[in-house]
C-alpha cells in the first residue's frame, strides 16, 4: 500500500487564476479601448470609464463595479463603502445615553465628558452588585451580567463617536507642525543670506591704495626694458 502523500495547505489562498489575463498586449488593448471612448465621450479621464461588451480575456483587466448595496465581504468580514458607526438599535443594544442629536432645555448639546462620568460610575455600582449576587443567589446573576455588559457597549459606542473629531485634531496637529517646520526651515535661510550679505558688504567695505594696487597688477618700465636688454645680450653672445 503506497503511502499517503501530505495534502499541500498554506495560510493564504493561491492567487485567482485571471491573473494570466494581464498581459501587455491585453493591457494596452483596454487602454486604447478607453481612450478611443473617451474622446467619444468627450471625457478628461479615461480610467473612470466602464467598457461594456470587453471580450473575455479583457473582462478581469476592469475593476468591478460598487456594490449596489454599499456592502461587500471579504475573508469573512462586513465592509461598507461608506465608514461610519452603526447604531446601537440597529445593533440590537439598549441606549443608556441621549443621541447626538437631542439637545438639553438651553438648546446646547448635552456634555458627553459627564455622560462618561456617569456610565463610569454605573459599571462600579453594577459590578459591587453582581458580587453580591455571586456570593448570596449566583444563578440570579445573569440579568446583572448582561445590564453590564450593555453598559461597557455604551460606553465604547461614546467613545467611538468622538473617532472623526480625533480625528480631525490630529491632522490639524499634523498639519501645524509641518507649518512650523517649514517656518523654522525659510527662517534659517533667511538668515543665511543675510549673513552672506554682510559678509560681501564687509568685503566690498575695503578700501586698497591705488599705488598698491598699480604695483601688483603693472610692472615697472625700468625693469621690463632691463629684461629686454639682457635677452638681447645674451642672443648677440650666442652669434
């Protein structure tokens, strides 16, 4: 009896078999096919048009198009073209706290910083209570457990809400210091060159005497005549 070759397993599925569709010549059909409908289309961008009736071996080179309900799965989990946080209804959780929309009697939003406070103190009432239950009737701890468990859901539902203006600070963040940087950056150089200035302006401030300079860039008549005649000696000796 042969022996039983080990099944091949890998943590990652193989790549899907349409890959083999990208070649270069597939490739650079679709692109002349989306710029020949562009200008019919009269569109700027080509890559944004959606070809209808591609031949199968160019079918896989376009995207498909967006769910049309905004949501798709992937290796098992839920995702939505549009990120957002779902509501504790819809998720099936009792709400402990106003929604973002109510407003207090003044017409101003309620103070979320101390609805925390009071979910905070809720969990510690709730928790001394449920280890009362434990050490008196631990099969009448159930409810206590789920009242607490919609407490903690809460309370990081209200956390979460405050994601997109964390958000938003830590880009302006961000962006501030990069501003500072480039600040500090045009700042030394502007220091630079003044001080390059200054040192040309020093430099230009000297003043050199003319006879001074005369004497190093002309030479003198009497030595260049005496020059002459020693070369003209020296050739006649020569003859």
């Amino acid at each position: 009896m042969e022996e039983e070759q080990p099944g091949v397993s890998s943590t990652w599925p193989p790549p899907p078999p349409f890959w083999r569709d990208f070649t270069p010549e597939n490739v650079a059909r679709i692109n002349e096919l989306r710029k020949e409908e562009a200008e019919r289309e009269e569109i700027k961008d080509p890559s944004t048009i959606r070809l209808e009736g591609l031949p199968r071996e160019q079918r896989n080179l376009q995207p498909p198009a967006e769910p049309a309900d905004g949501v798709w799965r992937v290796f098992g989990d839920t995702y939505r073209l549009k990120d957002e946080l779902p509501r504790l209804e819809d998720m099936g959780i009792r709400r402990l706290f106003p929604n973002p929309e109510e407003r207090d009697t003044n017409g101003q939003h309620l103070d979320r910083v101390l609805i925390l406070k009071r979910l905070a103190k809720s969990l510690l009432l709730n928790f001394l209570e449920l280890i009362g239950l434990l050490s008196i009737n631990p099969e009448a701890a159930n409810e206590k457990t789920a009242d607490i468990r919609d407490l903690f859901i809460n309370f990081h539902h209200l956390i979460n809400e405050y994601r997109p203006h964390q958000a938003r600070e830590s880009l302006i963040s961000m962006m501030q210091a990069q501003l500072d940087r480039t600040r500090a950056e045009t700042n030394a150089i502007r220091d630079a060159k003044d001080k390059a200035e200054r040192t040309m302006e020093g430099l230009g401030s000297l003043k050199v005497e003319d006879e001074l300079v005369s004497n190093l860039t002309t030479p003198k008549k009497k030595e260049v005549w005496g020059d002459v005649d020693e070369a003209w000696t020296s050739t006649a000796g020569d003859f």
